[in-house]
C-alpha cells in the first residue's frame, strides 16, 4: 500500500499508508486539525533490469548506416 505525506499546522509533517482508492486525509489523526497532502521526495520505484535505450534493439543495417552517415559528416567538416 502507497504511503503519503501530510502536513498540519500544529504538528507538522507526517505520514499515512493508504489505498489509493481512499480519499485524502483531511483532519489531523492527532489533533483533529486541518492537514494537506505534500509531495513526497521518496518515491518508492524500484527498476529490475539494466535498462535499455532505443537504440539497442535497432538492426544492425540501422547501425551501419548510421555509422557510414556519421563518417560522410566528420569527413565533410
């Protein structure tokens, strides 16, 4: 379950696991007081590959005619 970031005035900063089909909180659990729900700076991503780029699955005549095209530009300057 996702955890989420609120502030209130009187108590400060504070965070509530959640649903994410639960509304936002409104009053303080602690003192009933009004909060706001912040933008967290931990965002719990986590990849489980080496990643890729576009540019790894291309064929290997892409790869050569962008390298001859490459060569016809450094030749030119």
């Amino acid at each position: 379950m996702p955890r989420y970031d609120y502030r209130c005035e009187k108590c400060g900063i504070f965070e509530k696991e959640q649903r994410i089909t639960e509304p936002a909180l409104e009053k303080c659990p602690q003192c009933n007081g009004p909060v706001k729900r912040i933008i967290s700076k931990n965002v719990g991503i986590l990849y489980k590959t080496d990643g890729f780029y576009t540019t790894d699955y291309r064929s290997s005549e892409y790869k050569e005619k962008q390298k001859s095209e490459s060569n016809k530009a450094d030749k030119a300057s």
